[in-house]
C-alpha cells in the first residue's frame, strides 16, 4: 500500500503511526497517511513561527514563490489528479479541474495589491492603513474539494506574509499530502507544513498556542467548537460552514431550458459541494414539468468509478456520508415522498448512490431542511414568490442563492430578498477567485477570496507620523 509523508520543516516525516485511506469507488484501503503525534504538531508550528521572521520581509519573493508553486502544480496535474480520484471518487476529468482550479488560484492570489490607505497627508501629520501579517495560520480543510479549498487558504495567507500549518480531512489527506512534497521544491522550508491524521489532531491544532489565525472550511457543528477553541486565546477565525442553498425558478422561466442547469448545479461534485443547490423552488403549474425533465436527466446520469472516462458522478465520498444519505431519503418516503428518480444505492463495493429527485415533501422534511451534501435534490411548488422568498429564508444557513427568470430584472429584484452571502441569477455557483465567497446566519463568519479575504489573513496598523509645518 503507498505510504504518504507529511512535510514539516521543508522535511518529509513519515509519523511513528499511520491510518487507512479508502478508495470510495472500492470500499476498500489504498494507501496509508501518517497520523501526526502531538510532538510532530509542536515540530510543525514551531518550524512555521520560525520561518515567519523572514517570510514575512520580503514581499517581492512571497508573489515570485506563489507563481512558481501554481506553475508546478500545474506541470504536475497528471501526477495529481489520479491521487485525487482515487481518495476523493471524483471523475479523473474533474480531479484535473479541482487542481487546475487550484494553481488559478494561486496565480491569482499572487498578483493581489495588499492594501494600504493614506488617511490623512498634509503639513500637520501623515496617516496610513497598512495591513501587516498575523503570524502563523492554522488551516483546516474538508474532503470535496481537498486541493482547491487549501488553495483559497494558501495564497492569500502566504501572500500577506503569514505562514501556515494545513491538515486535510482525514477522508482525503493523500493529494494534499503530495503537494506538501511539491512545495518544498518552491518553498522555504516552514512556510507551508502540511500534516494528516485522525481525531483530535483538528481541535488539538485550534487549542495550540502558536497560531494566531484559523481558517476553517467544514460543519456547523465543527466550525462551533472550532470558534469556542479559538475564543480562549482570541485567535482570529474564518468559518466556512455550509449551506442549504435554495433556487426560486419564476413563473417565466422555461422548465425545460432550466432543467440542465439546475441539475448541473445540485449535482455537481455529486452534490457534494458547500454552494450546490440544494432546494428548488417552482411555481404550481410548472412543478410537474420540471420534475419530469430533472428526472430524466437523473436517470440518464452516467454513475461509476472516476477512472472510468464515461463516468459522470463517482461515488459518495465515505461511507458515513451514504449512510445519511440513505437515511434521508428513507426518512422522506416515510413522510410520503414521490422518488421521482434514483432513490436507492448503487451497485457494487462501493459508495455509489444515483442522482436522486424527490417531491411531495413538506419543508420540515429533513431532506429539505437540512443540508444533504449528496446527490439528492427536493423540488418543492409555491403559489406566490413571496411564499417562495419567505421558505428560502426560512433556514438556518445563509450561504448562496439562486433566482431563475425570463425577465432577469425581475429576477434581480426577487434576489435581494433572500438572506444569504450570494445570489445568483439565471446561474449558480459563479465563482472567481477575485470575489468574495462567505454566508450569514450559520453558514459561517468571514469571506475568503478577493480584496477582503485577503485582508482578513492581516491585522490593521495605523501609522502616524507628525510632520513640521
């Protein structure tokens, strides 16, 4: 079985234990990850804190190294995307997406101006806003998007003259792993640590006391004890916690031109995304349309092993994830549920469950108001937009939103009512690397990406210098 590194110190250590990664599409170990010791912990915080004295004076060579890390990652993408597949269950095509994604990423990040404000300039006094860095970063990903989500972290945290210790999921620890190794040909050694392992490695990295900073991308109910950890030191946090994301499809939208994309949307990942739609919203008289034409998208959906190049959707990511899946969906027909399509896992050792539609179900069904992060897909009929908003909204999570229309300024208008981080019309999931990407209510505190995350790896100073008159 292969057995992955961690890099710590610009060094690989391979850990005194080790644990299983399963292949999703087998059901069965491929590799082993080491299961990083307390020591190894302490080795990587320590080398992150020391390398941040000189990582962070020299702004030149911090934009120079994040173009060479995005160049290498790219040059190694057949390397990668293979390892992704093979722990994540994603197609190979869209694996070589996820770390295309990536490098784009950290190009982008590169090229950021940090900002920097004159407030005041003139014969009595100058006054400036810089942004200086915090310290040592800690980050913590999950296993849909394990490459990509890291990425988000990285550049902007290394750009800003922070340095870093990054564990991935233990579901998915291998690629990340593996671009730990390739870093350490673009990198000094201590500015990117990546270390693996099993529980409690996440709330033993959030209770040390050398980070200053917690980027965290996860669950609800992690992301509060990750925020509760934080608040004994007064580390700073950036929580990304999900979402239950709904679509409001208008009265004059076309139910066989949406379909298409609404489907490509709830089932990308395999729905396995923060951002997927997770609820549509249709008028009355266009229900049994739509319902009818993401039907038979479902059951025309190619489901298989990633490797296999006709697949579309590989399968469910881990086996406690199907089970809830499984669960929700049975709790959904004994609530008397219509299983438009799918409705039952695949065939074979592994994780696989087919792109499923569900109608005639209430909105306290738990498929509907809790977020399924799987290939399931409510579709629910309204009888005015404003009932339509009010269930939107009526959610604990905030994160992204849809509305589709033929009239794009009406849509636009119905958009603004909806209380989340983004809306989207006649689209969904549009995001850039330059924009803001964050939610409200329990879908998380802080944005990554753009200007403002970049600004929130930095601490404020005001600087103030009198000038003789």
């Amino acid at each position: 079985m292969p057995q992955y590194a961690m890099t710590i110190g610009g060094a690989r250590v391979t850990g005194t234990a080790t644990f299983e990664v399963v292949n999703p599409a087998t059901g069965r170990p491929h590799a082993e990850a080491p299961d990083c010791d307390e020591g190894q912990l302490d080795d990587a915080f320590t080398a992150a804190h020391e390398a941040y004295k000189s990582w962070r004076r020299n702004e030149r060579a911090r934009r120079r190294a994040l173009h060479a890390a995005a160049d290498l990652l790219t040059r190694r993408t057949g390397q990668l995307a293979p390892v992704l597949t093979a722990e994540q269950g994603k197609p190979l095509k869209d694996a070589a997406y996820e770390i295309g994604g990536a490098a784009w990423w950290l190009r982008y990040a590169a090229d950021l101006p940090i900002p920097h404000e004159v407030m005041r300039d003139d014969p009595a006094a100058h006054v400036e806003v810089v942004r200086r860095p915090m310290g040592v970063v800690a980050a913590i990903t999950p296993w849909n998007f394990p490459l990509m989500l890291a990425c988000w972290k990285i550049g902007p945290a290394l750009l800003a003259g922070n340095t870093m210790v990054l564990k991935p999921s233990p579901w998915t620890p291998l690629t990340t792993l593996a671009f730990g190794e390739l870093m350490r040909e673009v990198l000094p050694p201590g500015v990117l640590n990546v270390v693996s392992g099993l529980d409690p490695l996440g709330a033993s990295m959030t209770a040390h006391p050398v980070p200053r900073k917690i980027s965290f991308t996860g669950s609800v109910a992690t992301g509060t004890k990750v925020a509760v950890a934080a608040a004994r030191d007064l580390k700073r946090v950036t929580l990304e916690l999900g979402g239950n994301d709904p679509a409001i499809v208008l009265d004059d939208a076309d139910p066989h031109a949406v379909a298409p994309q609404l489907f490509r949307y709830a089932f990308e990942n395999n729905g396995q995304l923060c951002s997927a739609i997770k609820r549509v919203y249709v008028p009355e008289r266009l229900h049994d349309d739509l319902v009818g034409a993401m039907a038979k998208l479902a059951a025309e959906a190619r489901v298989g092993n990633g490797f296999e190049a006709s697949v579309q959707f590989g399968p469910v990511n881990n086996r406690p994830q199907l089970e809830r899946i499984i669960d929700l969906v049975a709790d959904a027909r004994d609530r008397g549920a219509h299983i438009a399509a799918g409705g039952e896992p695949g065939v074979g050792p592994g994780y696989f469950y087919r792109p499923t539609i569900v109608t005639g179900v209430g909105d306290d069904a738990r498929v509907v108001a809790e977020e399924q992060f799987g290939p399931v897909l409510p579709i629910l009929p309204y009888r005015s937009v404003e009932e339509a908003v009010r269930r939107a909204n009526d959610t604990h999570f905030g994160l992204d939103a849809s509305v589709w229309g033929g009239n794009t300024e009406r849509a636009a208008e119905v958009a603004e009512g909806l209380e989340c981080g983004t809306t989207w019309i006649n689209t969904h999931f549009a995001v850039h690397p330059g924009r803001p990407f964050g939610g409200h209510k329990f879908s998380g505190i802080g944005v990554e990406n753009g200007r403002l995350g970049l600004e929130a790896f930095t601490e404020v100073q005001v600087r103030h210098s009198p000038l003789p008159r």
